[in-house]
C-alpha cells in the first residue's frame, strides 16, 4: 500500500494531525516530527513514529519519494487500506 504524507519537521511534539487534500486531490497524512530536516533525520523519524503507529516493522517502510520535499510517498508492506482507515481514522 502507498501511503502519501506531508510531513512537519522540528515540531514540538510528535504527532498525526489528521487528513487532508492536496490541489492534485492527494488525500495526504498530515504528519508532525521533532527531528530537524538534515541528513536524513526528518525521514527517519517518520519512518520510525509511522512503524510505532501502525505497529509494525520499520523494515516494512519504504520512502519511495520526497527526500527532499514535504511531501512523500511511503510504501507500507502488508498493510491494506482497512488497516490504514483503522490507525489513523478521519
């Protein structure tokens, strides 16, 4: 399952702010981390709190795109979009 995130970097609080759209009708993870944004940091901070959330494997997370931006597509190994809605519901 691809899962779309806009991720919140050098928050003061890790957190998952609910759902939203982009222009491009994206439906998008609204994602908060403490990490700041260098070298990787950030990413890795969301790949861990996702893993924690969903209570899976953080091996089972890939960053497909969004290195750099703040927008990103994570693949999520084993997981469905039933699973998804249950974890993080509107």
């Amino acid at each position: 399952m691809r899962l779309y995130v806009r991720l919140t970097p050098k928050s003061s609080v890790e957190r998952i702010d609910g759902w939203d759209m982009d222009d491009k009708g994206r439906r998008f993870l609204k994602v908060r981390v403490r990490a700041a944004p260098i070298e990787g940091k950030a990413n890795e901070a969301l790949i861990a709190f996702l893993a924690k959330s969903l209570k899976v494997p953080k091996s089972r997370l890939t960053l497909v795109t969004g290195d750099t931006a703040r927008l990103k597509q994570i693949d999520i190994d084993g997981l469905d979009e039933v699973a998804l809605a249950i974890s993080f519901p509107d």
